[in-house]
C-alpha cells in the first residue's frame, strides 16, 4: 500500500471499439420435459351426542309437562287423522294425471250420490189423461245445498190444463248429505222453467205455461201461503209460456235499476234485484223485484223484431253475456249483449243500449243483428263462463255450434252421433259442456269438449230414458242433477278437476 500514490488525477475515459469484425449469432432451446407435483389432503370429523332423561328429572313447574303424550291429544289425533289421510287420498286421485305424458285421455269416473223418484205422492200430476210427468226444470241455489225440481207435462194438446209442482230439496248432514224432500210450492198450471237466484240463497223464481212470473222467498218456507210470494201482473206474456228465465248480475242489474230510476224517479232499495223473462209470444219482460219490500213491478219490456213487419218469434231460449271488470283491455266486450234462440231455429243478437223505439208501441226492439241460424228448433244458449263472447247453441237436430258474437257465421258446427235434449256448461272447465242425452240407451249424460271436437271419456253416468232437464253446481265438489221424462232424478258427483286439457283447450 506504501506504493501508492496519493495524487488523485482527473478521470479518463475512450471508446471501446473492436478492430476486427465478427458474424452475429443467436440460438434458442426448447424442452417438452417437465414436470408438476402437488400435495392434497381432507379431514372430516363427526361427533355424535345423546341424552335420556326420565320425567322425574325434569324440573318442571307444571306437572303436565311431565306426562308425554300430553292428555287428550291420542284422542284428538284419533278423530282427525282419519280424515286428514281421506282427504289426501283423494287429492292425490284427482291429480294423478298431471304427472302423465300418455297421448290417450284417461276415464273420469262420476260417482252415483242418489236416485230418486220426485212424483211420489202427487196423485194430481197427469190427472185426466194417461201421461206421466216430467222433470221440466231443474236449479241448483247459489251455495249447492238445495235443488228445486218442477215436475209437469212437456206436451199439451191446446192450453195447459194441468196442475204444476215444485219440490224443493236441501242437502242434510244427518242424512249423510244426500238430499231430502223439504217443501212443495202448488200451482194451478204446469211450472215451465225453475231459477234460484246465483247469490241471493232463498230467492227462487220461477214461470208457469200461462205467462206468469213468480218470486218465492225460502228464507222462512213455512211461510209461503202467507204472502212469501210475488206473482207479476196479469197479461205480462199474452198469457203465453214462458219459457225461459235469467237473473241479472250486478253489472246488468245496475244498468236496468238505473233504468228505473230515470224512468220514474223513485229510489231503489238495497236488496232490489232484476229478473228477466222470456216468452213464446216474442217479448221479454225485465221485472224489479223485492221480496223484503213487495216489489215485482217492470223496468222495461223488450217486442224481438217489433220494428219489422214479420211475425213476432217463439223464444225457445236466451242468454246474456257474462261480464268480467278485471279482464285485460283486449278482452273487453259489451256488458248488455244477450242472445236470443228460436223455436224456428232463428239466432237473434241483441243489445240494451242499442234497442229502438216501436211506432205507436211503449215497448223496445233490441235486435241489432241475426246470426247464422239452425236448420230446427234451438233447444238452448249458454255464454262462455270463460271466454268473453263465445257461446255454444244446440238445436233438436242434434247440431252443436260454437258463435262468436262478432262474425255471424258460427266459429264451429258439430253434428252428434247422439239426439240431444238439453246443456249446460261445466263450471272452472273452459271448453266442456254437459249434453242431456234423449232417448239413451247406454248413458243419460255426455261431457263433450267443443274445442277438440271431441266426446270427454266419464265412466259412470249410465241409464236408460229420455233427460228433460240437468243442472250443474260447482260449490266444493262438482254434482250434476239430471231429471228425465220418468220423473227420475239422478245426482252424481263428477271429479272435474281429473279432466285432462290441452293447452288448445284452454286457449280456446
């Protein structure tokens, strides 16, 4: 270190470049080799506990806490289990064929409830003349415990000289809720056509072969000689049949007691009602009645084709239209629309608030449009419970059409195999009716589903005779009462939740 300088000079620095030229390399490697290690582990640990204590170790306040099963409760599972475990069962039944993808419909099977005969004792029915009588109408009451029932003759000579009854029977526990004779209401002419109002419970009208209308209040039955009855005026029909009764909803029924109102000023009471009648001599009555209040006076009377100088129909059978407020806006359709059935086959559409005055008349002609009319005699209408503005028409010829009331030729026309006397909807099923069958052999009533086209398979409702009359009610379980031209009534219960529909069916 002693040779060592200590003088510090100024750094230096050059440049270092090469004097000999050489060539430019490059190289690379590549290896498929390699490899991967890895390590894994899972640990899973359980433990299970237990205890037993007796119920002399519980420390409890309240001796009932130490007796399990607490008392009564054996007993209580005893009566309601059974039940519960019924109603299970069916349940599963009625839904087996969701959970089915087979092509070919299964059989529903309708239970047989009761059979009876409803012209025991009525020594007067068929007097002077060696005819039996008949079920000529048949009506369920709103809530499905009691059934009325007319028993007549379907066929007269010139006038109707024949005494009328009407048998009113109520559904009653203690007789395993089969349905037991609990009244009759006498007429002195045949009762044409039988009608419970669909909420009022008690209220009963009905219409007899000589043109009258007439309101019955079966809240105190007993009664019923005492002023529980309301006849309409005399004439109302030209003394002619009636042949066919309907009560208003709430929305048409406000539409006609407003009517009232303007017509004569007078305010309308809370429990007022309108009913509607119509009969073989072209007209229809609308009546405002209370059966609290003794009122059966008429809100307007309606003359089919009164305007036209053509002869007056014979109404057969009429319909309104069922209204719905919460439908979706293109589903909206008039609320005041009815259809109207001939004896002569005609199918005549009507409208309240498109009727027309007559000349030198008080009455209305609310005829607006003729749609496409039936070869015979129309047997019925019913509008679509379902469906705004679809209802189906059966005629004598057995000829089955489905309308549309906006296009006037029939959207379907359906010529069954088998004679048909009456119909009728099947409730919460949008696409099937119920065919009263005449003159059948093999089975009384068919379910026919319109928009396949197609006989919907029920084993069970088998008979012989001639149906003169069926009714449908759908409160909790489904029943159809059918009465033929023997005086035989038959009510069945039908599973019409097992009926299998396409999702064409219910688009239809």
């Amino acid at each position: 270190m002693s040779s060592l300088s200590g003088y510090d000079s100024e750094a230096c620095g050059f440049d270092s470049i090469s004097q000999s030229k050489r060539l430019e390399t490059s190289t690379s490697t590549q290896t498929s080799e390699f490899g991967e290690a890895g390590i894994g582990c899972q640990t899973n640990f359980s433990k299970d506990c237990g205890s037993l204590a007796s119920p002399s170790e519980l420390k409890a306040e309240d001796d009932i806490l130490k007796e399990y099963p607490p008392p009564g409760l054996n007993a209580f599972l005893r009566k309601v289990v059974p039940g519960m475990l019924e109603q299970l069962d069916q349940t599963d039944r009625e839904m087996l064929y969701n959970s089915s993808d087979s092509e070919e419909e299964e059989a529903v099977v309708a239970k047989l409830v009761q059979e009876m005969k409803v012209n025991k004792d009525t020594p007067g029915l068929g007097s002077g003349d060696h005819q039996t009588a008949s079920v000529l109408s048949l009506t369920w009451s709103s809530a499905g415990n009691s059934l009325a029932v007319s028993i007549g003759q379907t066929q007269h000579e010139r006038w109707c000289e024949h005494e009328g009854l009407i048998r009113v029977y109520t559904v009653r526990r203690t007789a395993g809720d089969k349905l037991v004779h609990s009244i009759d209401i006498s007429e002195k002419n045949c009762v044409t056509v039988v009608k419970y109002h669909p909420s009022v419970a008690a209220l009963l009208a009905y219409a007899t072969s000589s043109g009258e209308v007439v309101l019955c209040n079966l809240r105190n039955s007993g009664n019923l000689n005492e002023g529980m009855q309301l006849t309409s005026p005399a004439g109302c029909h030209g003394t002619r049949s009636v042949s066919a009764l309907h009560w208003a909803d709430a929305s048409l029924a406000n539409m006609f007691l407003t009517m009232q109102i303007q017509n004569t000023g007078k305010r309308r009471g809370a429990s007022d009602q309108i009913l509607i009648s119509a009969g073989s001599d072209g007209t229809l009555n609308v009546w405002q009645v209370n059966s609290n209040l003794k009122i059966f006076e008429n809100v307007v009377s309606y003359s089919l084709n009164g305007s036209k100088k053509v002869p007056a129909p014979d109404i057969s059978c009429f319909d309104f239209i069922k209204s719905y407020p919460l439908r979706p806006c293109d589903e909206k359709v008039a609320d005041d629309v009815f259809v109207v059935g001939t004896k002569s086959g005609s199918m005549l559409l009507c409208q309240v608030k498109a009727a027309h005055r007559i000349v030198d008349s008080k009455m209305l002609d609310p005829v607006y449009d003729m749609l496409d009319a039936h070869g015979t005699c129309v047997l019925d209408v019913a509008f679509s419970l379902q469906r705004p503005g679809i209802f189906a028409s059966v005629s004598i010829d057995s000829e089955l059409r489905v309308y549309d009331i906006n296009q006037g030729s029939p959207l379907k026309v359906i010529c069954l195999d088998v004679p048909v006397s009456c119909m009728s909807w099947l409730p919460n099923n949008p696409c099937v009716l119920v065919l009263g069958l005449a003159r059948a052999d093999k089975q009384l009533v068919r379910l026919y589903n319109v928009s396949g086209g197609r006989t919907v398979p029920v084993e069970g409702l088998a008979g012989c005779g001639t149906v003169t009359a069926v009714a449908v009610n759908q409160s909790g379980t489904c029943r159809i009462a059918a009465g033929d031209s023997e005086s035989n009534l038959r009510i069945w219960e039908l599973p019409a939740r097992r009926i299998r529909l396409t999702n064409e069916d219910l688009e239809f």
